[in-house]
C-alpha cells in the first residue's frame, strides 16, 4: 500500500513537471516568434529604456556609416646614399659627396629645404669570416636616408624627381607613398562624419517608420571606428614623348567612418 502512493506521488509530480515544461516552450516559442517578426527592424537600430534627467526615456540606438574617396595631395618619396670604404673616413667621405649631389639635385627641381628632412645616418663595420671562421674586419658601410616630400605641382615629376637623384648618386629607395596633407585630412574626416550622421538619421526615420515611433531628438553621438587604409602610390598625367621615367601609378584613398547615434523616441 505505501509501495502505490509513492508512485502515484512520483506520476504526480512528473506531471506536472511535464506540464511546467509544456508551459515554458510555449512562453519560449511566442518570444521567438516575436523577436523573428522584429529582426528586420533590429538591423537598423535597438529600441531601449535609458534614464535621463526627465526620468525614464525611450531611446533608439543607430549606427550609420559616411564615406568618401579623394586623390592625395602629396607623395613622399623614402631614397638614400650607401656607400662602402676601408675606413670609416672614407666611407663617410663618400656618402657625403654623394648625398650632397642628392640633394642639390633635389634643389634644382625647387623642393623647399623644409621638406626635406633625414632619417637615418648610419656607420657601421663591415666583418668577412677567414678560413677559420674568424671574423676579419674588410671595411665600413655608412648609409644616409632622407625623406623628401612632394606636393601641388611638384607631384607631376616625381619620376623625374626620382631618377635625378638616382642618377647623382641615390643607391637605395625604400619606398614612395602617397598620402594626405593635415588640412586636407580634416577636410575629409568633416564630410565622412557629416555623411555617417546623414546616414543614421536615414535609417532611425526608416525604423521609427517601420514601428510607428516618432524621433524626439538626438542624445549622444560617439564614434564607432575609422578607417583610413595605407595609400598608393601616385602617377603624373603625362611624361615627355622619348623619356623613359620610372612608372609611378596613382591611387586613390578612401576614408570611413562610423558613429553610434542615440535618438530619443516617443
């Protein structure tokens, strides 16, 4: 007899366990449904409670993306002077004869000192390994590397640029990119992030429609993330008929921005 209501105490409470159960997937499966029919709407942005200094609001959380896409303004052009001698006056003595024609080869072509600038200045020994494998000292190599920046006119020869210095005594050119001025730069950064609050303010009306909410005002804005990838290389228009320049091939930049927009709704 206690053997029978110990199991229909168990049958019991495994109803209702079953039945509590039942009850959640049912509760689950509304919320599922509801959050599916409300996705498309959550792509544009996340409707919230915050709490300001009126009490309690409704907030709409947007992100929206500017973009724009320019030529830069100016190269630089990374070259240097590498020279070898038995001592490390001869050496030196080389390098500065060399780079000293660099440079007023650079001059020639009306580049402001100002925008001429070293980078490195290097002397350093030169070791080969005898039979026995000892290091034997054969000499010094001294290395000088300038970065000279081109703008406005100036970007239209930089292949001729280049190969003048070359020509005078330029042995090593360690790269040439082409990139944005400060002021052009801010100019850029102004109509990205113009252009991203443009485009949050698009998709909140798009979602407030969608919802049947209205857009009160803008509460925050903050920046999600910027990106600026490294730029190419620039090309002249032209070159003189019968020349033979080293090709430089232009390339174009672009700048995106991304920015957190807050709405309040009612």
């Amino acid at each position: 007899m206690e053997e029978r209501r110990i199991l229909v105490l168990n049958g019991i409470v495994l109803a209702a366990l079953l039945a509590a159960t039942l009850v959640s997937l049912i509760i689950i499966g509304g919320i599922s449904e509801r959050l599916g029919e409300a996705a498309p709407a959550e792509r544009g942005g996340v409707v919230t409670s915050a709490f300001g200094n009126g009490g309690q609001q409704r907030v709409l959380n947007v992100v929206g993306v500017g973009t724009v896409r320019a030529t830069p303004d100016q190269l630089v052009i990374n070259l240097g002077v590498e020279t070898r001698g038995k001592t490390a006056v001869e050496a030196m003595s080389r390098n500065n004869e060399n780079m000293n024609a660099v440079i007023a080869a650079l001059r020639n072509f009306r580049i402001p000192d100002r925008y001429i600038r070293t980078t490195l200045v290097s002397l350093q020994p030169i070791y080969v390994y005898d039979k026995s494998n000892e290091p034997v000292l054969a000499g010094y190599s001294a290395i000088n590397s300038i970065e000279v920046t081109l703008r406005g006119d100036l970007m239209r020869v930089a292949p001729e640029v280049l190969d003048g210095a070359v020509r005078v005594g330029a042995n090593k050119v360690d790269g040439i990119r082409a990139s944005f001025s400060d002021e052009l730069m801010r100019q850029l950064k102004t109509e990205a992030m113009k252009g991203a609050i443009d485009d949050a303010r698009s998709r909140a009306n798009e979602v407030a429609r969608g919802l049947g909410i209205s857009i009160a005002r803008v509460l925050s804005v903050s920046i999600v993330s910027e990106y600026f990838p490294a730029a190419g290389a620039y090309a002249p228009p032209r070159q003189a008929a019968g020349e033979v320049t080293t090709p430089i091939f232009p390339g174009e930049q672009t700048y995106t921005v991304s920015v957190n927009v807050v709405f309040e709704i009612s």
